[in-house]
C-alpha cells in the first residue's frame, strides 16, 4: 500500500467514524511518517530528487493576470473595527501552460512595514495550508471566533515584527489550483521550484520588497520545504548575484528533519512523559534499528504498535490539552488555546463572503486544513534534510530550529537527537530564557545553528505560547538569543 492509499483510506475511516474529526496537519503527518517507516515512498539519502536543468530567474517570470492594487482587502468579514495595517490576498501563476496557481495572503507590519522584513510562514503536512493553519489559527494577526463568521484580533501577532507572507503551497492545498490533473501528483523537488517561482513573481508584483530581508520560517514537514528552497534561493545567488530574493535567515519549528532520529525521539519521549511503559520501551530499544538501510523487523513492529496504541485518545498537536470531540471539553483548557480552532477556521473560509473578500477563484475544491486533492501523492522526499542544514550552515544566513517543548507529534526530543547528528561545536551553553519574569523556555547557541524551546508549547507554537512565540520569533529576526533574565 504506498502512501496516497494510507492517507485515503486515513480520512475515509474518519469520514465514516462517530467521532467529529478532520483532518489536520498532525493527522496528514502521521500517516506519512507511519507509511514511511515501511518505505513505500521514492526516498532518497538526503537533498532532493533531481531536478530539471536550473532555469534562469528570468525564465522564471510567468505572465500574470493579478496585480497589487486588485489584491488589496478593503476588510474580511467580520474583522474587528480600527484595523490599521495592509492586507492583500490572491494568486501567482507558476506555470501558465498547466494553470497551476499558488494562493498568497501578505499581513504587512502594524508598525513600519516600510523598515520591516519580509517573512515567508510554510505550514507543512505535506498538503497543509499556510494561511488557514498558520495564518487563522497560529502568528497571523485575526482568530476566529466560535460562530465561524466573526475574527478577534491576536495581540501577539507575528505582523507587529515584520510584514509576514503565507503561501498555499503546492498547487490543491488551500485555494491553491491547478488546471491540469496531473500536477496534483507532486513533491519535495516540484514544490520548493514552484514556491521559488512564486517569489520571484511575487516580488514583480510588490516590487517594494526587491532586496528586503527576507526569511523562511515555519513547522512540521515544512521543515522539509524551508531549508529546500533557501537551498535554491542561495544556488540562484551563486549564479546570478542580483537575485532580490535577500536572504537572512531560516527558522523550522517542531519540524520532521530526519526520519531516524524522529523515530528514536518519539519513543523515547512517550517513555519519559509515562505514556508507554518500561518494558514496551525496552523492547523499542532492544529491537529497533531506525536508520533507513534497515528494515525493521517483525519484534520491533510489535512493540511500536503497542506503543502507538497508546497515544490514539491524546491530542497530537500538544500532549496534555483535550480533545476537540472529548465529552471533557466544555471549556477552553488551561493554555487558552482552542482545540476546536480548525473546524471554526474551515467554516470562515467557506463561506462565500470571505473568498470573495479574499480575491478567491472559483476553483475546483473547497477549502481544507489539508487537501485530499493530492491526495497525498507524494512522490520524492529524503530521509533526511540535516545534509542541507549543514550546508546552510556555512552560507552566513541565520540558521534557528525551535521546538514545542509538549508537541506530541514531533516532539522536542526529535528535534535534539537530529541537532546531535550534525555535531557542530557549542557557543553559549543552555540556559532559560525569559518572558513577562517567567521561563519562557530554553535556548542553546551552535556554531552557526541556534536551537530554542518554547515552555508549554504543542506543535502549533504561537498558539499554545503565542507571548514566547513572539519573543522568540522577534530574537530571531533582530538576530539576538532569547532574553536571559536580567
């Protein structure tokens, strides 16, 4: 069975299921990684699949049919009054001869966004959308309410700090379409090419952000997708010196970077929070060999299934908040974050009124958190990505991974043990930093590789942490480590 047909068959059973469900970017997740660990995908050692001869950023350039002046949002429906930042949303065309169209929304800065930089925000899946997960849910700057048709105003919005793109990428997620079938069948290589063409005609189109600091920043297997296309952003530079695309710096949060260490990490961490017991663990260890030149073998399959048993009735995206369909949840848990925020998200954005507010085409799908018109066919994707960190690494751009320190899918012991295997020296040892007088987590300064956990923090980071969120997205921008306390 390879990996399209776990993920139908996924969503299907829970279409069917009593239980309200839907699937979310953990959900999509963690299909992919159990179909992986059986490799069924076209995996390969590290980088990514090999691409077509490199085109110059001049063949890039595609003839468009939006403009600036057309994406601007006069307001979405039901925005709170007194709005004073820019708002644009609409479509970038990759490839004219397919129709394929890549879906943006820009949140400029509420302060300055003539001296902010510029942030590209990629949610991952692979097939999750960056805008109604990332930008209604986590860093953008509305929320929305219970009711599916009113927005409140997040205080800790990301936009305070720099004007922040999301990009429904590839081609079937979000409002994101393609005219040709076909494309829907897609990758690690195809999308970090078209998210690449996207920017170079993107930035046509606000020519305002030509050589502004530029950053690539999100989660999950986007972890996959940033440092892919700062790879291709930085390959163009070599040969083409006046690329505007001006680029600082990478930050991936609770991000799949290696498959082994995803594994090895997971289990350890079910172990020490108690959720599998000694000897279920034991027996992973004993018996588990999760490097990709080994099959595993009938023990180890025995007990990890026993121990993924045990996490079937705990919320994958923080380990200790309740469930959206628990008869417990009456309401909102102690972090303040809404577990049933996705399906209110879904009904705003299918609502006509908002995609019309939102410049959206009639295309041949509704909106999803996470699309099933891919499906999801995914047809390359490397075991792992440390191989281009490292290079990155010694580029000169910033280089940051952040980890939920409670995530339950990737959790922040992934994150560690794949931060071992690049082996890079030390430069200012662990310590605490500090938000509003409280740990707002722990940071640790790498040779040229910066890592920070948020304390509390599920795999949604600025939704469960949003005030440390945007303290350490703001460290990462001002290229300064996590306040110490003082």
């Amino acid at each position: 069975m390879n990996i399209s047909s776990v993920l139908s068959l996924s969503l299907i059973l829970c279409y069917l299921s009593a239980q309200q469900c839907y699937a979310g970017e953990v959900d999509v997740l963690r299909e992919f990684l159990k179909a992986r660990r059986v490799k069924t995908t076209n995996v390969i050692s590290h980088g990514v699949a090999v691409a077509e001869k490199q085109k110059s950023v001049s063949e890039l350039k595609v003839p468009q049919v939006g403009s600036k002046e057309n994406d601007k949002i006069s307001a979405l429906p039901g925005q709170p009054s007194g709005i004073s930042f820019a708002q644009y949303s609409g479509y970038v065309t990759v490839n004219a001869d397919n129709g394929r169209a890549l879906f943006y929304y820009l949140a400029e800065s509420s302060n300055d966004p003539t001296t902010k930089p510029l942030v590209l925000w990629l949610n991952g899946g692979p097939g999750c959308s960056s805008f109604g997960n990332g930008g209604m849910v986590e860093l953008g700057p509305f929320r929305v309410n219970k009711d599916g048709k009113t927005l409140w105003l997040n205080q800790f919005a990301w936009n305070h700090v720099a004007n922040v793109l999301f990009l429904e990428s590839p081609a079937g997620v979000g409002f994101s379409y393609s005219n040709t079938s076909s494309d829907y069948t897609t990758g690690d290589e195809k999308t970090r090419r078209d998210s690449f063409t996207f920017l170079v005609n993107w930035m046509e189109r606000f020519p305002e952000y030509k050589n502004r600091d530029f950053y690539i920043v999100g989660e999950s297997y986007a972890g996959h997708y940033i440092p892919q296309l700062a790879q291709l952003i930085l390959s163009h530079k070599k040969t083409e010196p006046n690329l505007v695309i001006n680029l600082q710096g990478i930050a991936t949060g609770n991000a799949l970077l290696d498959d082994e260490t995803t594994n090895s990490g997971s289990y350890d961490f079910y172990w020490s929070h108690a959720l599998i017991s000694d000897e279920v663990h034991e027996g992973i260890v004993k018996n588990c060999n999760f490097s990709t030149e080994t099959t595993t073998s009938a023990a180890c399959d025995e007990y990890t299934n026993e121990a993924d048993s045990c996490q079937a009735n705990i919320y994958n995206y923080n380990t200790y908040s309740q469930l959206c369909n628990s008869s417990a949840y009456t309401s909102l848990p102690i972090d303040g974050f809404d577990p049933c925020s996705a399906d209110y998200v879904f009904n705003y954005l299918n609502t006509a009124e908002v995609q019309k507010a939102l410049n959206v085409r009639d295309i041949p799908h509704s909106w999803e958190s996470c699309s099933d018109i891919i499906g999801i066919s995914w047809e390359d994707s490397p075991h792992t990505v440390l191989p281009i960190f490292q290079e990155l690494m010694q580029s000169g751009i910033r280089v940051w991974i952040y980890s939920g320190d409670i995530d339950h899918i990737l959790p922040v012991t992934t994150s560690r043990y794949g931060i071992d295997k690049i082996k890079t020296p030390i430069k200012t040892a662990w310590y605490p930093w500090f938000f509003q007088g409280e740990v707002g987590g722990y940071a640790v300064e790498y040779q040229n590789l910066t890592f920070v956990t948020v304390r509390g923090a599920g795999h949604f980071v600025p939704s469960y942490q949003p005030g440390r969120a945007l303290t350490m997205f703001s460290s990462f921008i001002n290229g300064t480590l996590p306040p110490g306390f003082n």
